[in-house]
C-alpha cells in the first residue's frame, strides 16, 4: 500500500516497510486474538530489523497500531492516517470490509482501475495497474474473515496517556471506509493536543491518493 509513497521516505530516512499479522507477506495470525496483536508483531519486527524508538506511521488499522506503539513508548512521533477506532458509534466500516474483501475474493485480477480503488481513494488514474493487481491479490489473500469478527468486538482502546510523542492525524474528507469526521471523534476527545490536517478530496488511503502529499506529511512532523 505505501509503494508510491516509499521512494520519497527512503531517499530522506531509514525505513523499516513492515506488513502487520494476519495481511499477505506478514506473519500469521496467532489462534487467540486480543487487542495487543498487532502491536506485539509489529514491536517484534521492529526490534528484529534493530530500530528502537522510530517515528511510526500507519494508515487505517496500522494507523491504529501506530498510535499503540506510541502507548508504549516506542515512537518518537506518529503520524497516522485515519486511524481505526476513532469512532464513538461505530461505523458502517465493518460491513464495507466485508463487502470490499469478498468482491476482491471473486475478482482479484483489476481490469478496472476505478474499481479496484472505489472504496479507498478518489485520484486513481496515477496508480499502475500492476501496483493495483498487486494489492488486490495480496488483500484477497489475508485473513480478513477473522480479523473482522474479532474487530467487531474490540475495545479499540488507546491509553492516550502515555503518549508523550507528537501526534499527527491526517484524514481524506472523502474517506468512504472510516468517514470525516465521524470516525475522528473519539480520537478528538482524547488527543486534543495532536496536530490535526484534513486532506481534501483524498480518500481513505492518501498514500495512494496523493503520495507526495503523503510522504511530505511524515517528514515533516
């Protein structure tokens, strides 16, 4: 997902490209799920890749993760776009996943760039078709279905007071997945101090909608 955005990123810093558990290439998904998962798998990698206190970001989910490592004490500053979990009543989000994984399930190979990015992006012309094929086998590929079902029953909590880190959030306002500024409010509440930047006309991916924008954004929090 961050292909278009990693050139930029890597020409200015060290970066550590980590696939969170359960998503095709990254490691499995253990039998009994809870809401350190992810973190554990991603703080696990960062310390076999030798990074210690990194700036994080992270889109969606791995927005959420980010935020967590953050709790933690193991980012020096975090830069999320938007992060799951911000919503006080929960959002559509959970059905739409499902819908967009069993359409990917029945057709993964794109012929079609505008579906292929309908539910995560409203520039789309600039993203290759092979980057799109890419993506679409890879997300068909995860366990989706058991994510799912566990995060619809998550408390999505974030111990926002350990965080000593800068924060960013960065949201599309045309976000169909998590949508602005609905899905932000409990994130409102609870990082008031963080450095808040609405990104018009992006969607819910900005690392594929505008890149650049993206890339500048992380580096310059």
């Amino acid at each position: 997902m961050w292909e278009l955005t990693l050139p930029a990123l890597e020409r200015e810093r060290d970066v550590l490209a980590l696939t969170l558990a359960g998503h095709a290439g990254g490691p499995p998904l253990p039998e009994t799920l809870d809401d350190d998962t992810l973190a554990d798998a991603a703080q696990d990698a960062m310390r076999q890749a030798g990074f210690g206190l990194a700036q994080i970001a992270g889109n969606s989910l791995g927005g959420f993760v980010a935020l967590q490592l953050a709790a933690r004490g193991r980012a020096s500053g975090v830069v999320a776009f938007a992060p799951a979990g911000g919503w006080e009543t929960q959002p559509d989000v959970f059905a739409l996943q499902r819908e967009m994984h069993d359409a990917l399930r029945r057709a993964p190979y794109v012929t079609d760039r505008r579906a292929a990015t309908r539910y995560t992006t409203v520039n789309f012309e600039h993203i290759p078709l092979e980057l799109l094929e890419h993506q679409t086998l890879g997300a068909a590929a995860c366990d989706a279905p058991r994510m799912l079902d566990y995060a619809e029953h998550a408390r999505w909590e974030i111990d926002a007071e350990r965080i000593s880190c800068p924060v960013r959030i960065v949201w599309g306002t045309e976000d169909r997945l998590l949508p602005w500024p609905e899905s932000a409010a409990r994130y409102r509440r609870l990082l008031p101090h963080a450095d808040w930047i609405e990104l018009e006309g992006a969607g819910h991916c900005p690392q594929l909608d505008v890149p650049l924008e993206t890339a500048q954004l992380i580096l310059g929090a």
